[in-house]
C-alpha cells in the first residue's frame, strides 16, 4: 500500500461513513485499510463482491459505534477490548466446526478466558504485529533509538509523535518505567508511568490517530522518532523512505493481536460470516497481509510456508527482548488509563 492510497483510507475514516457498498447482506466494521482484494479473494469467489464495510480508527470509536446501536455483522478488535463486548452482551460465539483452519490458529492468541469458555469461542484472532520506535536512519543515531528514553530526549523535542491510542501509550510508559506485563499493576506503578508520560508530552509534535498521519509526519520531516505499528513503517518502507523500526530497546516493545467477534442480531447472514473468517484464515491470505499492512496472519501453518528473511524484512520474526503482550484488562483499568490519558493529552 503506497503513502498516498493509505491517506486516502484514512480519510475514509475521517468521513465516518461506509468506504464501500458492495455486498448488502454483510457488513463489516473494520480498521480503515483493511479491504484487501488478497484476503478477500475465496469470499468474493463465493459471493461475488466484497462485504459491505465501515471504517474506524481506533478500538474505542469500534466499541462506541458497535454499542451504540450500528448494525454490522462482525467487528474488528484488538484482543484487550474484546472483554468489552462480552460485557455489554454484544458478540455470540463463533463454531469452531465451520473454521477449517481454526485449529491452525496460534494457540497462544487463544489463551484467555475472555476468547474462549465453556460458553464457546467468543474470538477468532486473525492478526498480529508490533509496536515499536519507527525513526529517521539519516537523522537519528541508531545509538539514540537504543531506550524507549528517546521520547523524553530533549533534542527530539517537537519532533516526535505517539499514537491517540490507549493502549499503545500505556505500553510504552510501562515499559518504559519497568513493567513488561499490565494486569495488576500497582497504584504506584500506574503513576511512575502517568508522570513518564507527562514528562514525554511537551516533546509530542502530534499524536497520530492512524498509521497514515503518523507516515506522513515522517515523510515531511515533522516527525523524526516515533512509536509506531508495523503498517507506517511498510507504508514509508514502499517509498524507499530511510526509516528503521527498533523492536529491541533496552525496555522493551509491546505485541498486539486483533481479530473478530460475531454480533448478535446481526442484519446479515450468519454463514456469510463464515465465509468470511475463512477466507481470511486461508493459507493465501498469509502472504497478501503481510504485503499489504505489514501484518502477520495467525494461522501459524500458513505462516510457516514464508521465507524467514520475509519475515524479517517485514518486522514480524520473533523478538529477541522484553514484549509487553497487549492482553485485556478489566473495564476498571480501562477506564482508569482512557481518563488519565486524556488528561496528559490535555495539558493536566
């Protein structure tokens, strides 16, 4: 996906409306850049056309469009805001039976009692990458990307960006601060990372809401050092831009994983969901994903048939350093870090 064509999703965003019309009898609400042609190909084979999809930026807009009454079949968190769903009685659980490929899902992206119960499977995940310090080759030291204490470095001041993303902000300042893990963090460890992040703040030029603005910081010279997904850094990557992506700092980097929860009352046909999740399950999706975004998929059999070097060109081999695994926490701590960051954000 080229600079240009992923502004262009993220405008989409931006419109809060459907990117495209296509198949009226299922919607999708995804992440803004995920309708690729690749992943979508044995659904289009057996349909005929694309879902019909609306975008979001962030899991919160996903969560607060999906509550608030928006009607679409499946949607698309991330693993720490599927709890949310379940609480609020949203999702019904998905058939295992009619996922061939299910049992090729990395097992460790199943295991938590919120995806999976004796009530049934409440999550497919189908994607997985990093969060990590993107920076400018030719203007910053590799030497400088070495801690996560970049961020509070006084000559990056204005010229860094963080993600309007809850949980990629508290990982880093969790990590940052010592944590490699975010259940049953203490009062005083919640804070030791609040004033990590107050004391970051002032040196923010931006915080992006998608990985197109944040590319386009770069791009321009606004940004040089930034904490990023792997699809910005794929998207500068394709324009030959001289950005590095450092998934090992002293502290650590964080890892992420999304995928799908089955609505309830869904306006749409059920087995079309299956067509769906299959389709991007497939063997071949494996390599579409990670031209595309960056992304590994989770069927780990499929993952295996690409070339470790791809792998690692790509940012998605495994890392050799502290990994904060975005896992869910409880609605208390949510709201807790969705309030104080908007407080930092804020000035306070």
């Amino acid at each position: 996906m080229t600079l240009r064509s992923l502004i262009l999703s993220s405008a989409a965003v931006l419109l809060a409306a459907p990117a495209l019309a296509a198949d009226p009898e299922f919607t999708v609400l995804d992440w803004a850049g995920w309708e690729i042609d690749g992943v979508l190909t044995d659904y289009v084979a057996k349909n005929g056309a694309h879902p019909t999809y609306s975008f979001f930026a962030d899991d919160d807009e996903a969560f607060q469009k999906a509550s608030s009454g928006f009607k679409t079949d499946v949607v698309h968190p991330c693993a720490a805001h599927v709890g949310r769903y379940r609480e609020a009685d949203l999702i019904e659980p998905w058939d295992p039976a009619k996922i061939p490929e299910f049992g090729n899902i990395a097992p460790r992206l199943l295991n938590s009692p919120i995806f999976k119960d004796d009530a049934g499977v409440w999550f497919i995940p189908t994607d997985y990458a990093y969060t990590a310090i993107a920076y400018n080759t030719t203007q910053v030291p590799e030497a400088d990307v070495a801690s996560l204490q970049v961020f509070k470095d006084p000559k990056y001041a204005g010229r860094i960006s963080l993600p309007d993303s809850t949980d990629d902000v508290w990982s880093l300042a969790f990590l940052a601060t010592g944590l490699t893990q975010w259940d049953n963090v203490t009062d005083e460890q919640f804070k030791a990372a609040a004033d990590w992040l107050r004391e970051v703040h002032p040196n923010v030029r931006a915080y992006w809401s998608d990985p197109a603005e944040m590319a386009q910081l770069m791009a321009t010279g606004e940004v040089l050092v930034a904490w990023s997904w792997n699809d910005g850094v794929a998207t500068l990557k394709a324009e030959d831009f001289p950005v590095g992506f450092q998934r090992t700092p002293t502290e650590g980097a964080t890892t992420w994983f999304c995928g799908y929860v089955n609505m309830k009352d869904a306006p749409g046909k059920e087995e079309k969901a299956y067509d769906f999740i299959n389709s991007l399950l497939a063997p071949t999706s494996a390599q579409a994903l990670l031209d595309e975004l960056g992304y590994a998929l989770s069927n780990d059999a499929a993952m295996k048939e690409i070339p470790a070097d791809a792998l690692k060109a790509a940012y998605v081999d495994p890392v050799e350093g502290p990994i904060l695994a975005q896992t869910p926490v409880s609605s208390e701590m949510r709201s807790k870090m969705i309030e104080e960051f908007e407080a930092i954000k804020a000035g306070f």
